[in-house]
C-alpha cells in the first residue's frame, strides 16, 4: 500500500493537476469543499488518474485541510510520487 501527499485547491474551473505547491503535486478540484464533495472528487480523481477503482483510495489524513494524505492500494509510494512527478513535466 502506498501513501501521497497532495495540495489541493478546492472551486477551481476544472480537476487537474496544476504543477506542484510546497514540494507537494498541486490537485485543483473543480467540487467546492462543502460537505466532503471536494474529498469525494479527490479520491475519484485519483483513483481515474491511476486507472483503478475509488474503493482502491482512501483519505487517511486532511479531511478538512488543503494538505491531503491519501492511501492507494497495489500501488508503492514510489510508483504513486512516479504517476503525479510525471505528470507535471
């Protein structure tokens, strides 16, 4: 099981990673952060970005928090950092 952390920008005008803020890979979320909306299209997000389902993607820490840290199983922390480092150039 591997482990990210993400910063995300909640009311953005899309989904996407957007580059990287503080070291972290950069998520805008085009869902506001009002009732976990902004959480659930993270982890769906994520989940589509790794081809794998949104039960395989777990929130473990940041809930109410830009810092998101989340847990993807089958994958390693490396091969998580290597799927959204890539991205981004």
């Amino acid at each position: 099981m591997g482990h990210l952390v993400l910063y995300c920008q909640p009311g953005a005008p899309a989904t996407r990673i957007a580059g990287e803020h503080g070291g972290m890979p950069k998520v805008q979320l085009k869902a506001r952060p009002v009732d976990g909306e902004a959480n659930a299209a993270l982890i769906a997000f994520v989940a589509s970005h790794l081809g794998i389902t949104r039960a395989s993607v777990s929130l473990v820490q940041g809930g109410a928090s830009r810092i998101k840290r989340i847990e993807v199983q089958a994958f390693s922390d490396e091969a998580l950092k290597e799927a959204f480092q890539g991205t981004l150039r």
